[in-house]
C-alpha cells in the first residue's frame, strides 16, 4: 500500500427530494483511499454507505462536494469521458447480476465485446477464471453454480477491463459465513497479486476485521469513525463502532453469560468484574501472573478471546480480581501501566 490517493472525496453531499419528504443520505462525508489499500466502510442498513460508494464513479451523482479518482475530476469529464473511467473502476454486487441465458465463459467475456479480438477475449476469460479458481466451469450456465462460484465470476467479469479499483457493495451479504470467508480470502489475494485498491461497503464488521487494513464507520449519511483496523478495534471511540466490535467478537454474549455464572452473582465486596483489552506486546506478558505475585490479587479468568490483527495480537479478558481493595487497586493500576484497557463490567452494567 501506498501513500498516493486514488479516491478523494471532499465534502460529498446526497440528497434525494420526494413529494412528501426528503433524505439526507450522505451527509458531507470526507474520504480518501489510497492505492493498493482495502479500505472497509461499515454500518448498518440506510446509514449511507453505498450511497457514498457509488458516488466514485458517479452512478450516484453527489449533490454537492467534489469527487476525484485516480487523478480524474470525475464530475468534470463528458459522458464518453466517464465511460473511458469508470472501465478503471470495477463493481461487484450482493446478487451477481449475471445473465442466466449466457455461459460463465461469456457472462465473463460480455464486457470485452468489441473492444478486444475473439482470441483476445478467449486467453483474457481463460486468466480471469483461472485466477477465482473456475477454470472448470467455463461452459456451466449460473443456475449450476452455488452462490459463491456465482460471486467468482461477478469478480471475474468486474476485472475483464484490468481496473485499478474494485469496489465490492455487500458482495458477501448473500452468502454463507464459510463461502464469505472464501470470497473474502480471494479478495484479498487479488489485492496483493494485482495491487488492486478495493473499497469494501458491507453491514458484517467480521469482514472487515478478516481484510481491511482501514475501516470508516457510518451513521446517518455520516462517518462517526475512522482510521487504521487495529486502532479502532483496540480503541474505538463510538458507541456504534464498539457495538459492532462487540457483537463481531462475540463479547456481547460472552457477558450476558458471565453475568450469570455463581462466580459472578457471589462477588465478594472488593472483587472486581473487569474487562481487560490489550494490544500489541500487551498480550505477550504474563500479567495475570504478576497480579498475584507482586500484588497478591487473584484473576479468575471467566472468559478469552485472541485475535491477530494486521500481523498484531489483540485480545479480551474478562476476570474477576480479588484480594484486599488497596492491593486491588494498585493491581488496576499496574494493568493500565501496561497499556491495558480496563472496564468495569458491573457499572457499564448498572
């Protein structure tokens, strides 16, 4: 990944007017991605992000704000001059919009007719379904293949004009968690072949912790959130973006089971319910063990979890801390020397 923009939206603003109302559904948003990067745009339904996304090759025409993309003015060209670009643009959906009366050789070929020869077309179909794994399935027809293998040849077709940004919108909402996990892994490996830039718009903050390196977080037409994966996952700011981070770890359950576990219902008056978060060279120091033996505080460990994120650990605890309340305490206070995020369960409870 470099540090050179592809997309830069400035001050981007869609409205739509009705006869009885109207929609604010992007409301001055700011963005920039840069290339090579998979950049995750998340929230939930109506909040605005695929109404932004398509405002990069202006299938949605902005309201106002500017929108630049790989060095083009997008909202200055002519209409031939939009068609030229947006071939740099590639687009993947939730349902694959493949034409059921064509073979997947030709669903993959349609964007190439006329541009390119017959034997051209032929090698460029062959390279495109051999790099999603469908060389086999060149003369099926989409009825015959499973959603994930129809979701391989929407990339394949979205890749025939050699783009330089691909944008996916919820292309995985559709499928399965396992053939997601798949797609999401080709995605991936595309980027990293291909230096493909790929802008990633989905409701599933799972598939963004599987790929992204960047994440925004949108609410209400606006971006509440943003910056490296790692950061927002270990220090999200908003109630929203920890919502999803919760309910992505499955800390949300792990909790209301801990609450109702004897260990918990029988808290002693200086044992402590805490979560612990930590990152980093956090996670490789044994600070359980240290509690007790610096400070004589026990840890009963009710629930784990480790992630590895862009290559670094990342994980949650949730204990009990007991012993005399001083000693607690300067435990607690050793913990955040340690760069380790406390909360108390019990008052976020209350």
């Amino acid at each position: 990944m470099s540090d050179q923009a592809v997309v830069t939206l400035k001050d981007v603003d869609v409205e739509f007017h009705g006869k009885t109302r109207s929609v604010h559904a992007v409301d001055h948003v700011n963005l920039t991605v840069n290339r090579g990067d998979i950049y995750g745009i998340v929230g939930y339904s109506g909040a605005g992000k695929s109404t932004l996304v398509r405002t990069i090759n202006l299938l949605q025409r902005p309201t106002s704000g500017s929108v630049n993309v790989l060095g083009q003015d997008m909202l200055a060209l002519s209409a031939a001059q939009l068609r030229k670009e947006r071939k740099r643009i590639g687009m993947i959906f939730q349902h694959f919009n493949l034409m059921n009366s064509r073979t997947i050789a030709d669903n993959v070929a349609f964007p190439l007719k006329g541009i390119k020869s017959k034997q051209e077309i032929k090698k460029k179909v062959a390279e495109l379904l051999d790099l999603v794994g469908l060389t086999d399935r060149a003369n099926s027809y989409p009825a015959q293949l499973s959603g994930g293998q129809k979701q391989r040849v929407g990339i394949a077709r979205a890749l025939a004009s050699d783009p330089e940004i691909l944008i996916s919108d919820e292309a995985t909402s559709a499928l399965d968690p396992k053939t997601t996990s798949s797609i999401l892994d080709l995605l991936k490996s595309l980027n990293e072949r291909l230096g493909l830039t790929i802008v990633l718009i989905t409701h599933q903050m799972e598939a963004v912790k599987q790929i992204c390196n960047r994440v925004a977080v949108m609410d209400a037409g606006a971006i509440i959130e943003r910056g490296d994966l790692l950061q927002v996952f270990s220090n999200p700011k908003q109630q929203l973006t920890k919502d999803f981070i919760d309910t992505t770890l499955q800390l949300d359950q792990a909790i209301e089971s801990v609450l109702q576990q004897p260990a918990v219902k029988n808290l002693g008056p200086n044992d402590r319910l805490l979560r612990l978060t930590y990152v980093g060279a956090s996670a490789d120091q044994p600070l359980v063990a240290k509690l007790f033996e610096s400070y004589h505080v026990t840890a009963n460990i009710l629930f784990g979890d480790i992630q590895i994120l862009q290559d670094t650990p990342f994980g949650n605890l949730i204990v009990v801390l007991s012993g005399d309340q001083a000693q607690v305490d300067a435990g607690i206070q050793y913990l955040k020397q340690q760069d380790v995020k406390i909360e108390d369960i019990l008052k976020k409870e209350a």
